[in-house]
C-alpha cells in the first residue's frame, strides 16, 4: 500500500468517525479465552497504526512473553520469545488506536430543534432553535450555538426576534449552581467557562454580573456583581460590589458593598460580605438583632452561636443584652434519633433590671428562669413501650419581663406531662407512669403530681372457653378486671419549690379497684348489664379538725377549728352492686314530598340503674362542732384526698339518665349518591342525669346535672352545660325537704350554675390551597425527620411576638369568633342573700386584604363583666415582593406597645431588619 493510500485513509477514518464527543474508532472482534476462534482484524488496520498488544490462547502452562526485537513482524502476527525456553513464539495481536489530542474524556449529547450544520473542513458544528447540549453534569441551553472542535471552546448565545426583544438566553447548570446570561463561551477541554451580563442563583440568592470567570473547579469570579434574594431580572434591592468569589456549596464572599434599593444607592456600606450557601449542619455565629426597648435601653437580642454536634444533636446557645443591665441567656439543644427518638429542650435564665438603681421606688429587679423540654418516641421502636413529655416550668414573673405576645399574655397557666407507658404482648397488662405540674403564674399556686403509675389488666372472661363454639352462655360473658392507681401529689406556692415546705405538703395514696359485670339481652330491645365493684383506698395521713374556744383569731375573737395531720398507713374501703337497663327508641316524622325538609328523625337512648351500696364508713368518719353555736358537721379524716373517700352511709337508689339526638334529611343538590338527599345534624346530644337515694333520712333526690352539644351547619359549635337543685330554701337559705314543683309553679328547680361557649371560624377560599397543602406535608415529612423542634418553637414565637410579618396573602379574609357565658346563683347560708354572677366574654381576631399587597389583622376580644376591651393586639402588613413591612400595635392593657419592622422575606438576610419599637409598661 502507497504511503499517499494511508495518509488518505487515515485522514477518512478520523472525518468518518469523529463525533461531538471526540474520536471514537469501532472495532469488532470477540476474544475466545479458551482457544477457540481468532479475533477478526483487517490487515489494513495493522499497517495504519502502529501500537499492538499481544494475545495469548490459555493452556495449562505457563508462558511467559517478551517482544523479540530483533525479529519484528511484517505480517498481521508479532514474533515473541518465551524467557524460559528462548524459543520463539507468534502470537494474536490487537491494534488500540491512537486518540486524538482534541478528543474528550466523556461524550456530548446535543439536539436543536430548528437546525445542526456540521462543517467538517473547519471541524466546527452549528445548532439553532432551542439548542441544547449535555457534558458530564454540565446542561446548557441557548437559542444558538456553535463549537469549534480546534479549540474546544463553545459559545452560546441569544437571539433576536422581528420586534428587536432577544429571547432564547443562554442558561447553564452546573452541579447544582444555574446560571443564565447573554453569551456564554465554555472550553470543554479547560472546563472554564466566560460568561456575560449573567445571573446566578445560589440556594436563595442571585448575583447579577457584568462579566464572570468560572473556574475548572466551579469556582466563580464576578466584575461589577450585586446579590440579591429578589427574583426579577431588575431586583427591587442588591448589594452592589466590585469583585465577588462564589465557592460552590460554601459562601459567597465580596469586597466592599453597597446596598442599593430600586438601582438607587444607598449611604448603607459594608467593608465586605459574606453569605452562605452551605446545605446541611454547619457550626456557627448567629448575628444579634439591634433593638431599642424603652424599659431595658438599648439593646442586642438573639446573638449567639449554632454548636453542631453531629447527625444526632445540635446546640443553638443565644443571648440579649441591654444597656440598663439587663441580660438574658438560653440554650436550646435539640437530638434525634431516625425511627427511635427526637426530642428538644429550652433553658432560659434572665436577669432583668428596670429603674434608676439609686431610686428605690423606680427600681425594680428580677431573676427568672424558664424550662421548657419536648421528648417524642417513634411508636415503631419498641412496639407496646412509649415515652413522651413535654414539659413548660418556671417562675411566674418570667412572662411578665421576656414574653410580649398576645396567646402568652392572655394565658395564666403552664403544665407539663411526662409519661411512659408499656402494653405487654399478648397479655392483658398495661402500666403507665407519669409526672404531671400545672401552675398559676397569677396566683403563683403550683401544683405537682409524682410519681403518678396506674396498673390495668384488662377485661378477662375467665368462664370461657379459649375456642368458643357458638354463642356464648349468660355466665361465660362475666368479665373481670383490675385497676391500681399510686398518687403523690404537692401543692404549694412557687417561692417553696425545693423547700421542706414543698415536701410536708406532698400527699400519698393508692386506689385498687375490681370491677365484675356482663351484659345481656332482654326482650330484644333492652340490654340489662349488672355489675358489683369493689374499691380498696390506702392513705399516708389522716386529717383531724376540732373545735378550740381558745384559739385567737384576732384581738377581740377567740375560738377556731384546729387541723392536725396524723401521718402512718390507713385503708378504707366500698362495695357496690348494681344492674343497669338501656335501649333506644327511634321516631321519624316525615314531610310531602314539596319541602326541602324530607325528615327529621329523633334517637332517645334510656338508662335506669339501681345500686345499693352498704355503708362501710363508720371508722372513716367523726362528727366535729365547727361553729361557736355548737352546729355539728360529719366530716372524713380523709377530706381532700388526692385518690378519694368512700362514700358515707349506705346508698339504695335508681340512678337515671336519658340523653337524645336530632338530625334531619334535607334537599341538596350538591349530593354525589344519586338521591340529591343529605343529613343535617340538629343536636348531636342532650341530656339530663340524677339519682334518687331510697335509704337517705333526707334529699333523696340528687340535683339534675343537664348538657347540650350540637355543630350547626359544620361551622358553629355550641356546648352547654348546668346544674339544677330540685329543693326549695327557706328565707335564712337553708334547704327544706319540698320540690320545686311542689311549691305551686311547674320547675325543675333552681339553676345553681350553667354554661355556654360558642365558636366558629370563617374565611375565603384560598387561591393557592392545593400547593400550600403539598409544601406543608413536604415540610412536615423533613421536620419529622430532622427533629427540629426547638426551630419550630422558635419560629412560632417569632409569629407570635410579630404577626404582621407572617399573613398569608392568599386568603383576601378570615374571621374566627368566640363567646363563653357563665352563670352561677348562690345562696348565702344564714343571711338568705341570693349571689348572682353572670360573666360573658367574646373574643375575636381575623384580618382582611384592603388590595392584594395590604393586609389589616386584629386580635383582641370583649369581657363584659368588667366592661372594658381585652388584650388588643392589631396589624398591618404590606407584601412588597421581597420585602415586607408590618405595624404591630397594642393599644390597652399593661403591656403597650408600637412596632414598625421591614425585612427581606427570604431567610438567608433574616438578619437584615429594620426595627423600630416602644414599649409602654403599667406595673
């Protein structure tokens, strides 16, 4: 073959074969490694390129190989020397292909929808319409495009349409980083990449460039740059720097910068910035927020620093402090555990100081703390065990210096609850443990309860079979269980917590109980269910009151009840029989066939029980004088136990109760079954219970206790509930053994005290529901899985203390009403004075849009027992699209207050507010 033939040949191959993704030569041959057939190779091949590698049939031996060099082939086979045994050998050969210099590492996918021209002789490629070309995680898209092959360098541009607007920007994406600019120029060979009038986006930021670099490890040089968490291709605000860095998933770094708002400088200049884009937990300073409090001075709130400790558990550790002296110091751990545990915890300490130290009665000085922790359990660690608490303790002054918003402020009582709680498998046993602390930050009365356990094993039939075969007899549906409850419980005011006073207040007792009962049916509409329980009760102290004519009261008033405690072991006792009947009648009354009313049907379900309870209480209870009239009272000297008292005497009495549902079918259009029919419930139950004592001397029958509760409409929900005294009183109020009814008028009796609370919400349909939904369960799928509760709780109380800044747009209205009305009519025992109070309240918060960028919202309620406005809380709020301004305002109350905050929306410059508040205090 001529030497011209092969450079021609050559020359053909590298235009035949050459892709966008670099040199690619195809050659087919497959390998038998067991000696069967020899690879295919042409002997053209074997003349053109040069480089061979041997191949060798496998025996059982070994075989050894040199290149013998002073013998080389001049055939499509090589001549090698075995180095055992000198002789020669020829073997297979494989030619590799040389690569060409310009030849990529990876291939390149492209496609246009309009047209690709391939100019072979300047090896250059052309692609229009919607261009699009993939390289390793590199995705580019422009309207045009063209590589040159020589230098391996790709530009891509825009394009300009008949009306002289350009479309079709050039936009590239990265790893994760998405740049869009007018000209990109990208050299696949360096993997650098010169970008023009760009605009990148970095995690909730963009930087708008005149000119960038972008290096071969991603990362990026900016000229002329100003970042930005606005959107728009003309922010409404930036920071304005001459160079900046990007370090991909690290920071953004810049020189000195300016703030800009709407492309108008501001006097606002730093000497330089730096702004995260990190994924992921990260240790850190948290930035304080400057604030001006009229009580502290001035001040810097929320400073600290984030502590990451790992997968399992982080530290936020944040403190303020002010210029009168004032500081406050929290640490918020948070841990976790995937599918075992999660779980936070609050630790505040503040030390608060108001006044002029050197005017006493303008000074005023507090130190509180508050613990607050939340412990959860996933359910699928250990099945039949679960442990949870949440916990929310402290002083009662905390709220009143460190807490300003209106749901805290309106709410006097804090509690806590830790429980732990084991079923066991396949037995009837359960155990729960638990510590329980409520607290009146008011009255500063703290009541705790530990440890508290109750022990349950369940219902057991111990007459039936294990394999029951038809139904069951009347004896084998006898059922017994067990209950055991171990109270310890304290009360006692806040300034005694830790005290001996705090432990001489603990009271201890525990309560068994083992109830038999079964059930049958009676003439096929009755269910009679006899039952007999009986209760065991043991107590650590037994209480003794008697009457001193000694004791002082004050200077001229002497006599008084003495208390005394008796601490040891004590146990009463009761036992009670009793057999019940129920059933339930239905009625219906029905409409013609014209009314939109089809139906209504009323349910009215009977209870009748007898009980007969044998007195048990002679050791349990003494007579005392209590007055100096020598009036005697029969009192127990286990009065106010925390597990009960057995009750004194014997009780032989019906017990009785009738409870009653109304709904009715009406007309409906908008009903999918066919039968254009929907229920409407009216009542969802209403009611009347008593007893009747046949063995009392006097009073047989009970007051009647009466409730009500119905949802009209799905949207009003109303519940009631009062006590009626079926007795008459004489003029000096003392019951005398007559009915009301009997005294010439019809009445039930007199209503000692009721109630009535009413609520409803309203609101407009929300435009964009459906995806808020979608956010919100993807946002509770994360926070499930990182745990991060303390970050829920702070940025709840951010929406709280400010609920301005977090209005939903969306909603044009929203209006949620509540109202509660009390009664109570008392009579004052030996003075006939009748005591009426009736106390009524409403509260109310909603807002409304007055356009779709302005928001006015208001909290407050209406208490008309003292006639004046509740705590008042009202907003206005302007969306300005990266921005948002609110107006906070308390007008009333002790605690007013006037704040105007403006802020970016976007979290990343959370830091970045503009605050202003005063704050009024009435101590």
């Amino acid at each position: 073959m001529s030497s011209s033939y092969k450079n021609n040949y050559k020359k053909f191959l590298r235009q035949t074969y050459l892709v966008f993704a670099g040199v690619v030569i195809a050659v087919p041959f497959i390998i038998d490694a067991s000696g069967g057939n020899r690879p295919h190779v042409s002997p053209i091949f074997n003349k053109i390129l040069a480089d061979t590698v041997p191949v060798v049939r496998k025996d059982s031996g070994r075989t050894r190989l040199s290149r013998d060099t002073t013998r080389p082939g001049k055939d499509s086979n090589q001549v090698f020397r075995d180095t055992d045994t000198s002789r020669e050998v020829s073997v297979d050969t494989i030619f590799i292909p040389k690569i060409s210099k310009d030849t990529l590492d990876a291939p390149v996918t492209y496609k246009a929808k309009d047209s690709i021209i391939l100019m072979v002789p300047d090896k250059r490629f052309y692609l229009y319409g919607t261009a699009n070309t993939k390289y390793k995680s590199i995705d580019l898209s422009a309207e045009k495009m063209n590589f040159d092959q020589a230098t391996g360098v790709l530009e891509a541009t825009n394009a300009k349409d008949t009306a002289g607007k350009f479309y079709g920007r050039p936009v590239m994406n990265d790893g994760g980083q998405s740049f869009e600019s007018d000209t990109l120029r990208y050299n696949f060979t360096s993997q650098k990449a010169k970008i023009y009038n760009t605009r990148s986006q970095y995690g909730e930021g963009y930087v708008h460039s005149e000119y960038t670099k972008k290096a071969a490890d991603n990362t990026i040089f900016g000229f002329k740059n100003g970042y930005t968490t606005c959107n728009l291709d003309t922010p409404h605000f930036s920071f304005r720097a001459r160079k900046i860095k990007v370090i991909p998933d690290k920071l953004v770094i810049s020189g000195p910068a300016n703030l800009e708002i709407m492309g108008i400088p501001t006097p606002l200049f730093i000497p330089f910035a730096i702004f995260p884009i990190t994924q992921g937990q990260r240790s850190g300073i948290l930035p304080p927020q400057y604030v001006v409090n009229q009580q502290k001075g001035m001040g810097l709130e929320n400073g600290g620093y984030y502590l990451g400790l790992g997968e399992h558990m982080d530290l936020t550790l944040r403190g303020d402090v002010y210029s009168y002296g004032s500081w406050s110091l929290t640490a918020s751990p948070t841990y976790r555990k995937r599918y075992r545990y999660s779980g936070g915890m609050n630790l505040s300490f503040a030390n608060t100081r108001f006044g002029d130290p050197s005017v006493k009665s303008e000074f005023q000085s507090s130190r509180d703390f508050r613990v607050t922790w939340n412990h959860s359990m996933d359910s699928k660690a250990r099945p039949g065990v679960n442990f949870g608490a949440s916990v929310n303790f402290g002083t009662s002054s905390y709220n009143r210096y460190n807490v300003f918003d209106y749901n805290t402020r309106v709410n006097n009582n804090i509690g806590s609850s830790i429980s732990f709680s084991k079923a066991w498998q396949g037995k009837p046993y359960n155990l729960t443990v638990g510590l329980t602390h409520s607290q009146n930050l008011s009255t500063r009365d703290v009541s705790i309860s530990f440890p508290d356990a109750t022990f349950t094993v369940n219902t057991i039939y111990p007459f039936q079979p294990k394999e029951l075969v038809g139904s069951p007899k009347w004896y084998q549906k006898i059922g017994v269980s067990y209950n055991t409850s171990l109270r310890n419980q304290a009360n006692f005011k806040d300034s005694l917590f830790g005290k001996q006073a705090m432990f001489d207040a603990m009271q201890s007792g525990m309560q068994h109980s083992i109830p038999i009962s079964f059930s049958v049916p009676v003439l096929k509409t009755l269910t009679f269910s006899p039952s007999i329980n009986y209760n065991e009760y043991w107590y650590t102290k037994k209480l003794i009151r008697s009457w001193d004519d000694r004791k002082r009261i004050n200077d001229t008033t002497f006599g008084g009840v003495d208390t005394a405690y008796a601490s040891g072991f004590y146990t009463a006792r009761s036992l009670s029989v009793s057999a019940s009947l129920s059933t339930a009648v239905y009625g219906m009354y029905g409409f013609n066939k014209h009314s939109k009313v089809k139906a209504i049907r009323h349910v009215m379900r009977p209870t009748v029980s007898a009980t007969y309870t044998p007195d048990f209480s002679s050791a349990y209870y003494y007579s005392y004088r209590y007055n100096k009239a020598g009036d005697i009272a029969r009192v127990s000297y286990f009065d106010g136990s925390i597990v009960g008292v057995p009750q004194a005497g014997t009780f032989a009495g019906l017990n009785f109760g009738i409870d009653n549902n109304l709904e009715m079918k009406v007309f409906s259009r908008k009903d999918t079954s066919g039968n254009h029919e929907k229920k409407v419930k009216l009542l969802d139950g209403f009611g009347i219970t008593g007893n009747y004592n046949f063995m009392a001397d006097s009073f047989k029958l009970s007051t009647f206790s009466l409730y009500a509760r119905t949802n009209l409409f799905d949207k009003v929900n109303i519940s009631a509930n009062g006590s009626v005294d079926p007795y008459v009183t004489d003029a000096r109020g003392h019951r005398i053994e007559k009915f009301a009814w009997q005294a010439g008028k019809f009445s039930l009796g007199r209503l000692t005290n009721a109630t009535i609370s009413l609520s409803t919400s309203f609101q407009s349909k929300d435009k964009k529901s459906k995806d808020k939904e979608q956010r919100l369960d993807s946002l509770e799928n994360m926070q499930s899985a990182d745990a991060a509760f303390q970050a829920q709780q702070r940025q709840l109380q951010m929406v709280r203390n400010n609920p301005g800044e977090y209005v939903d747009f969306d909603i044009p209205w929203r209006v949620d009403l509540s109202y509660s009305l009390s009664y109570t009519n008392n009579i004052i025992v030996d003075s006939g004075g009748v005591v009426k109070r009736i106390t009524q309240y409403v509260s109310f918060n909603g807002d409304f849009s007055l356009t779709p960028k302005w928001k006015i919202g208001l909290n407050s309620g209406f208490d008309f027992t003292n006639m004046q406005i509740a705590y008042t809380n009202m907003y206005i709020s302007r969306d300005l699209h990266c921005w948002q301004m609110s107006i906070n305002l308390i007008p009333f109350g002790s605690f007013r207050q006037f704040s105007i905050t403006i802020n970016p929306k976007a979290g990343i410059l959370r830091d970045l507010r503009i605050n202003r508040s005063r704050q009024f205090y009435d101590f």
